[in-house]
C-alpha cells in the first residue's frame, strides 16, 4: 500500500467536507452521523503533519546546500538561522504527530475500528486512509 501525500490527503480534506461523502467512507461503521467530525480531524491532523514534515524536508536541503559551501570555523548569520528555523520545523512536526495520534486514537475508540496487535491507532488509520483514496 502507498504511503500518504500530502496531495493524497488534500483530497481527502476536499471530498470530505461533504456529508454524503463522508457518510460513503463510513458505510462500514455503525453510526456515521457521529464519526464525521472524529474522521475530518484526523484527516485535518494528518494534512497538518505531512505539511509540517514537508516543511522540515525543505529547511534540512537549504541547510545542507548553505553548509555545503560555508567556509570553516565560526557559522555565519545565515546558517545560524537556518538551524533554529530547522529546530522550530522539527518542533513542530513532533507536535503535529502527536495531534495525529490523539486524532486517531478518538477516531478508533468512537468509530470501534479493529487495530492489529503491535500496531499503533496511527498506523491502522493510515492505512484505512490509504484505502479510501
């Protein structure tokens, strides 16, 4: 199964602002009417990761390429800059996969989905999503 994109789940985000489509993802649960907002967090959440991961991806090049070319000894402005900025990326990225797991752990308790043993609310969601693209 493919790993989830960032577009992958824009699209998601899209096609499930509307209740009817969403409702047609969750025909194989119980009550849909209640797990429309637990299932458009955890998209929401995950849109939100995958952004922050996307972020710390482009700061770590700029700092690779900048530090590829800096002279030795005392790091300049620029990269010093850098590295905060690519701590404040990565800060956020661990708080954004924290949301997903808390997300995905409501979804899971309220929609009664079946994890496998030794694997997290995270993952199971993330396939489920994976499925549904």
């Amino acid at each position: 199964m493919a790993k989830l994109t960032l577009a992958s789940v824009d699209a998601l985000r899209t096609r499930f602002a509307d209740d009817a489509a969403c409702d047609a993802a969750l025909a194989a649960f119980a009550d849909t009417a209640a797990l429309r907002a637990p299932l458009r967090e955890l998209v929401e959440a995950q849109h939100r990761y995958l952004q922050a991961e996307f972020e710390v991806a482009q700061v770590a090049d700029v700092l690779r390429r900048d530090q590829k070319y800096a002279p030795v000894g005392r790091p300049s402005i620029n990269i010093v800059q850098l590295r905060k900025q690519q701590a404040a990326t990565k800060q956020a990225a661990l708080i954004a996969r924290q949301v997903v797991a808390q997300a995905a752990q409501t979804f899971v308790r309220v929609s009664g989905m079946t994890v496998k043993a030794k694997q997290s609310p995270s993952e199971a969601c993330g396939v489920w999503l994976g499925a549904l693209r």
